[in-house]
C-alpha cells in the first residue's frame, strides 16, 4: 500500500526543485506506470492510459481507441504483396541498367527513344503527371474499425473513442519498475526544460542578474536564476574581469529551445545594461521626471547619454550625477571604470550637435536636414579634442545625435577689433621695456657715485646691485602673467560673443 504522508511530502518535493506543479508530476507518474503495463501485461497494439489517484494510491487502466470506417480487405492483401513485389523490382532495375549501357552507345534508350551523346533521352511529348488521392492508413494502435467497435459496444460510432477498462494488475516485475523509473526521470526532465523556457522566454530583451558560473572554451556560463545562459566571447567587455561568483547585471539576447534544453544568450556590451543602471540609480529617471533620449557606447572605453526634462526646476545633468559625482560614481565602478559623458538634449539640432561634442568648445555649426548632415567648424587648439582619441568622441557623438558629423579646423583671419586689441598690447609691452631700460641705467650711475663719492668697498655696492636685478626680474614676471592671464580673458569674451 501506498503511504500517504510520504508520497505527499515527495511530491512536494520534486515539485518545488524541478519548479513544476503537482499536475504535470502526476502526468508523468501517470505515463510511466502505462509503460510498465505494457512492459508486463499489454501488447503493441494496445494503446494505454492509467488515471492514478494520488490519495489512496488506486490505479484505473483504458485502452482508448478512435473508430474508423471499416478498411478493405484488398488493401491488407497488397501491403502483403509489396514485399514480394520490392524485390522483383530491384532485379528489374539491375536488368535495365544493363540494357542502358549496351544501347546507350548505340544512341537509344531502352524503350527505343533516341538519346542524346550524352545518353540523356529526348522526350518527344511532355509527361503528364497524375495526382493519386493520399489514403490515411489504418493504425491498429490508436484506431478501431467500426465493425469491431460494434461487436464491444453496439452504439459505437465512427469519430468517437472507444474506452475499454483493463484490469489493474497487482504487482510490477523488475523490468517494468525499471521501464516507469527511465519514463519519470525523461518525463520530468521535458517538463523541467519546458518550464524554464516559457519563463525565460518572457525576459527577452530585459536585464537581469546573474552570477559568472565558469569558463568554457572562451566562453562564459551564467547562471540565472534556475536556467544557466551563455555569454560568447563577442559579447564581453574586453579589460573586463569575470571573476568566478561575481555577481553582474546582463542584457538576455535571444532565448532559443533545443534538444538539450533551453539555450539563453547574455552581453555586457549591450547599451541596454547602461540605462537599466541609470533607472535602478537614479529616482528621477526611474519615475519619469528626467527621460533618457539616447545612448552611445563603446563598451568598456565611453559612453554618452543624453537626458531631458519638462520640469524646469529641475537639473538633468545634476540630477544624474549626484551630490559629489556619488550616483555615477556608483555607474562607473559597476562598468569597472568605463567613462560616461551625460549631456543635455535638446530639439534644436545645432545646440545638440554641441552638446554631443563636448567638452570640446565649437565655433559653428552648418546642418543639411535633408542629407541629416552637419559640418562643424572647431578652432585648432580644440581640433583634436572634439575627434576625441581615434576618432572616439565624434563617432560617439555621431551616434547620439543620429546625424553625420564633419569636423573642420576654423581658419578664417582675425576681425579687426581682435587685431586692434594686439597692436595695443604690443604698444604698451614696448613702453614697459624702456622704462625698465631707464630705470637700469640710473640705478647704475647710482652706484657708481656711491662708490667714489663715499668711500665705501667695491664688494656692498655689488650685492646691492645684484639684488635689485633679481627684484626687477620678479616684477617682469608678475608683469608678463598678468598680461597672459588679461589675454586669455579677452579671447574668452570674444568667443562668447
């Protein structure tokens, strides 16, 4: 007799490590006792259910079959015939084989038509080719002829199953246990493989966490959840470390089912991982109030994301940094220190195309809308900062905006108020080094009367002198700083204007 208690708390079991539910476990014990049946009791031609009630153990055994019209005996009398019929027939191509050689060369086929040197026959008309009606053959397994049908049940039908209810057997051999135990182990396998399919097939597309399992020929195995994903070499961030047990989010590729189960595909390059961090770190984000536009990367070297919001209280860039860079800071050491530049959208192209290019500065910007093209002139101390190393920043850029960026160096003349502002300059230096020039020379007519007139050591009157050279020649460098630091402004002011 079956023990209740344990059968149940078993059950529960495997239902809770395979993640099935107690109808589908129930289904395979079902399944696997109609084999064992029909290991011990049954017959091919049997086609066997079991109905097993899990609360007593009881067991009730059909045969169900569906009534078909009555087969012709002359069909059975030909599947008999075929055999015979099969090998006359390969004695028949061996025989014509020969005659295709010996008249081939001839130039005629065997049935006298004329053939090509090639030995290809040339029809003389067209052969019309017949459609033969496919008749459905009878199966003695899963159907029953409706005389037979009669003789068990008069009311029989043809479309209607007929049950017949066996006996249950009172014990199982060795061989039939062993048949039921192969029959659950596959059965709750399929299941198992099917579960996590229908699960996993529904976070296509979505960024989930996973934990690195081990390396496999380059590749790296994942682990999922229940289901265990595979990230190719083609999907890792190169300088990324993947250390066995880490713990990382990954963007689900595609999800396929095959023989061996379900085959799941991950990346880390996917620019999907990058705005799942910045909703999970960023409240103003994850509740709408700053929208994410667009996203450029490079996987493992830079990003760009562009932001914006309606609300103008609201900072979108501020908000995405934190105080003291401690919200991106938290993006960054998840990428393990890729880069990430969060500029300001805007609808005006031109003023996206600038922000795009930050941080170098652009003197103007000229845009086709129809081509979607713009070409951007910078000055030549910004050139090589708005490429960016190997191209990095304009590609990025490029991508963002969704535009084609041409990147020229600015070379019209200075206007005349910039040169005004240079002969000015050069004037007052020259003022500067006469005076300086005079003041030298009576510093050493000064000395020199100091010298006869006083009496005094030829070596005082020299330390005096030399101290105040090096006192003049600080005052020409604070001079020569300051006149930089009042250029630098002036260029400034003329850019922004």
């Amino acid at each position: 007799m079956l023990d209740q208690k344990q059968f149940a708390v078993a059950l529960k079991q495997v239902c809770e490590e395979k993640g099935l539910s107690e109808t589908q476990v129930i289904e395979t014990i079902e399944s696997a006792l109609a084999a064992a049946y029909r290991k011990d009791y049954g017959n091919k031609l049997q086609n066997i259910k079991v109905e097993f009630n899990p609360e007593d153990g009881s067991t009730k055994i059909y045969d169900i079959k569906t009534i078909v019209e009555d087969v012709p005996e002359v069909e059975e009398v030909e599947e008999e015939e075929e055999e015979a019929v099969s090998t006359e027939n390969e004695a028949d191509k061996k025989d014509k084989a020969k005659e295709v050689n010996s008249k081939g060369r001839q130039g005629e086929s065997p049935s006298g038509e004329r053939v090509s040197p090639g030995g290809e026959a040339v029809l003389g008309q067209k052969e019309t080719a017949t459609e033969e009606e496919e008749v459905k053959k009878f199966n003695p397994k899963t159907e029953i002829q409706i005389s037979e049908a009669k003789d068990i049940k008069k009311t029989s039908k043809v479309g209607d199953e007929l049950i017949v209810k066996l006996d249950p057997p009172e014990g199982y051999g060795r061989m039939a246990a062993q048949t039921a135990k192969q029959v659950i182990i596959q059965k709750l396998r399929e299941a198992e493989r099917s579960t996590l399919y229908e699960e996993i097939k529904d976070k296509e597309g979505e960024v989930v966490n996973g934990v690195i399992q081990r390396y496999e020929r380059g590749n790296i195995l994942v682990s999922i959840g229940r289901a265990t994903a595979l990230m190719p070499h083609d999907q890792q961030i190169r300088n990324e470390s993947y250390n066995i047990g880490n713990q990382m989010k990954f963007y689900i590729v595609s999800t396929a089912q095959t023989i061996k189960g379900p085959e799941i595909i991950v990346s880390r390059r996917h620019e999907a991982v990058l705005r799942e961090l910045f909703i999970t770190e960023i409240p103003e984000i994850s509740s709408g109030v700053v929208e994410i536009k667009s996203i450029a990367r490079e996987a493992g070297e830079r990003a760009k994301i562009a932001v914006h919001t309606d609300d103008k209280s609201i900072d979108p860039i501020g908000s995405c940094i934190g105080q003291r860079g401690s919200r991106i800071q938290t993006i960054i050491n998840e990428l393990n220190g890729e880069k990430v530049d969060i500029i300001e959208y805007s609808d005006e192209i031109e003023k996206f195309i600038v922000n795009a290019l930050s941080p170098a500065k652009i003197s103007s910007v000229k845009i086709n809308e129809e081509e979607k093209t713009s070409i951007v002139k910078v000055k030549a101390d910004q050139f090589s900062l708005a490429i960016g190393k190997g191209g990095q920043n304009a590609r990025l850029a490029a991508k963002l905006t969704g535009w084609k960026i041409d990147i020229t160096e600015d070379k019209e003349k200075s206007s005349p108020d910039e040169k005004d502002d240079n002969k000015k300059d050069k004037e007052g230096d020259e003022k500067e080094e006469k005076e300086e020039q005079k003041e030298t020379k009576k510093d050493k007519v000064n000395d020199e009367v100091r010298e006869g007139g006083l009496g005094q050591k030829k070596d005082a009157p020299k330390k005096e002198s030399a101290k105040k050279d090096e006192d003049k020649k600080e005052k020409k460098k604070k001079k020569d700083d300051d006149k930089k630091e009042e250029e630098k402004k002036d260029k400034k002011n003329l850019n922004n204007n």
